[in-house]
C-alpha cells in the first residue's frame, strides 16, 4: 500500500480530469487511499458523469498493478476487440 508515489492533482490532470483535484485534496483522498475509491465513493465525492468514474477506476486499477515494478500493466486480452466490436 505505501510506497505509492503519485501527485494526485498531477496524475488527475494527466487523465484530463483536473477538475476534480481540489475535491480530492478536501477529502484527503492521497496516494494510497485512492486505491480503494469504488465507483460509488466516487459518486460520493461528486464524480457524476459515469465516464469519468469508468476513466478513474481504470486508471486505479493500473496504479495498482504498477505499484510493484514502476511499468503499467498490459491491457487486458481482448479488450481491443471489445472496443472494436461495441
């Protein structure tokens, strides 16, 4: 869990949602906290557009894969073809 070194209002801009890093910040949502956000905790802090929550569950899920190496995780079979078929 610790160890995570992650600027949240850097790594929310970097996803194009920078709108949301002083919402974060006045919830104490830091490096490590932010990988226990659910969709509905999002809810909670104001992340309505169901987009965005999908964006940063993603982007979650790949800190948390990347927490042990530094490398971000590869994309998960098939989800190429999943977005090319919807």
């Amino acid at each position: 869990m610790a160890g995570l070194d992650v600027d949240i209002g850097a790594w929310l801009e970097g996803l194009g949602l920078a709108e949301y890093a002083q919402v974060f910040a006045d919830n104490h949502i830091d490096a490590d906290l932010v990988r226990t956000l659910s969709a509905e905790d999002l809810k909670e802090l104001g992340v309505a557009s169901l987009g965005h929550r999908k964006k940063l569950l993603d982007a979650i899920a790949r800190l948390d894969g990347a927490e042990g190496d530094g490398v971000a995780p590869s994309p998960a079979p098939g989800a190429a073809a999943t977005a090319m078929e919807g």
